[in-house]
C-alpha cells in the first residue's frame, strides 16, 4: 500500500516535471485524477497529523494555546465564498462560506481572527512575507501552489464550468475552440484553458468577465462551480446557463493555506476542519450561503 502510495506519488512528480506543471489543477486525463489526488492530499495530511484522528484532535489541543491570532488573507470578490456584504457579515463586512468557516475556527481555538482582503494574484506571497498567518479564498490546492505553500486537507470540492449565453453552440469543452473565451487572471480556470491550448482574455475580477459575456464581447467564461452559480442567478434576466465538462475539467479541492513549515497552525486548521466537516458545519454552511446566493 505504502509502496503503491509512494508510486503513484514518483509518477506524479515525473508526469509534473515531464509535462506541463499545472496538469493536477486541470488535467486532460482529468477522469481518472480527482480519487486518486483525494486520497494522497487526505493520507498525506493525516499523516502529518499524526496519522489518525485522535491524534490529530489532540495536537491541535495542544498547540491551539499558542495560537491566540489568525490573520486570514483572501480576496473578497468570490460569491458565495467571500464578498463584502454591507449590512455585515460574519467577520466584520466579510461575508460568506470562508469567512464563517475562519469565524468558526477562531472561537473554538480562542484565537482573534482578521481578514486582510487583498488580490488574489498577491495571497500567497504574503503568505510567504508573513504578512497573513493563512489564505481562506476558495483556493484550489494544485501541485503548483504546494510548491510554495503548505495545504490543509479539503473543505470543498468543485469543479471549472463554463457559463454562456443561451443558445451559443458551446455543450462541452472542445467547443470553446474558436470562442472569446474569458477567465479570471491566476485562477485555476485560466490554467484549464490554458491546458487546453486556446486563447482566452483575462479579466481581474469576475463581475467583469460576467459583464464581457452580457455585453457579447465574450462567449464564454470559465469559472469554479459555485461561484458560476451565484453569477447566473444574480443575472436572472441575462438567459446565463452553466455548461460542464467533468472529462475535461477535473474535480477541484479547496484548502486553507498557511506558510510552508508552519504545522502548529496547519495542524489546529486540519483539526478543525476535520470536525467542521464531520459535523456538518460546512456542508450547512454551503447551503446557507448557496440558498441565499438565490435570493
Ligand atoms: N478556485 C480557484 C483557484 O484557486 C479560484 C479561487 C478564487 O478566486 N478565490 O484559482
């Protein structure tokens, strides 16, 4: 079993080396992938850990002392998992999946959390700085960002999709070839089309891609599951559909991320995690959220 792990793990690595960096986030023999990606991130983590839960539990008991301050970066621009909500949200104007998750964590390890909103692009590398102790943005955890970053285990999954007009001629991927096609700059979706070899137009924020596709400039915007969902239903009006491709577009798992090394922190998030997902504080939570993104 460990020997297999450890296989598939060199294979891995060759295949990134050999190949294209990016080929976890979105990867063309994406069907056969996500199992296999869950399993290592979880084993990996537990691993960490301490190898099973109880140890896991108590490690973060016993370090949840030292940590009397979280400072999470995001980039509050991701509905329903982080946006500025103005009559208040969970930590302050932030609100959403994360910021209720990051609220959450710090009354159970009586820590002070604060959000420090900022671009995406810039998240991890004030992660490295020190500036912030942790990224909640929806983030997907791809081989690439492990490079220089340390992940917990997943919280959510989701996947990319497309989001078009009504009535383009767009039902899986392949038909993007030829298309305006929009994405969001360093999210996992401009690396899927990326993969895929076709150009597209970047855009800084995803409103603005979604007012591209309204105003016709664009045919299609690519985009995480959710998040595509809560724009379409924000445009009721606008005849926005969701496409998906599952052979072409991987499963996707989000992490909170921390610096690399710090495992005081990266083992009391894992810890929580574990019991927020166990207990069905996240799932509610993304129903919440999901029930009121329609509203
Ligand atoms: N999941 C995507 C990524 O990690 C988008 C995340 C986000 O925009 N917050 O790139």
């Amino acid at each position: 079993m460990k020997v297999m792990k450890m296989m598939k793990k060199a294979t891995a690595l060759f295949l990134t080396v050999g190949m294209i960096i990016s080929l976890a986030a979105c990867g063309s023999s994406a069907s056969s992938q996500p199992a296999e990606s869950t399993d290592k991130t979880a084993d990996a983590q537990a691993a960490d850990a301490g190898t099973t839960t109880s140890a896991a539990a108590s490690t973060a008991a016993e370090t949840s002392a030292a940590i009397d301050k979280i400072v999470f970066g995001t980039n509050a621009e991701f509905p329903p998992f982080e946006f500025i909500s103005s009559t208040g949200g969970a930590i302050g104007e932030f609100d959403g999946i994360d910021m209720a998750i990051a609220k959450q964590i710090g009354e159970d390890l009586g820590a002070e959390v604060s959000i420090n909103n900022m671009e995406f692009d810039s998240l991890l590398i004030a992660l490295q700085n020190g500036q912030i102790d942790a990224v909640i943005a929806g983030m997907t955890i791809t081989d690439e960002r492990k490079e220089s970053v340390d992940f917990t285990m997943p919280y959510y999954n989701a996947t990319q999709v497309m989001i078009i007009k009504e009535g383009t001629e767009i039902q899986k991927a392949a038909d993007m070839e030829g298309k305006n096609i929009a994405v969001i700059q360093g999210y996992t979706g401009e690396t899927c089309v990326k993969d895929l070899g076709f150009d597209y137009v970047s855009f800084k924020k995803g409103p603005d891609a979604i007012m591209d596709l309204i105003n016709g400039k664009s045919d299609v915007v690519v985009i995480d599951s959710a998040t595509a969902q809560k724009y379409v239903n924000d445009n009721a009006g606008q005849n926005l559909v969701i496409v998906e491709d599952n052979e072409k577009f991987a499963s996707e798992e989000y992490g909170i991320a921390v610096k690399k090394g710090n495992t005081a922190l990266l083992n009391a998030l894992n810890a929580e995690i574990e019991k927020m997902t166990a207990d069905g504080t996240i799932a509610n939570l993304a129903d919440q959220y999901a029930v009121a993104a329609e509203e």
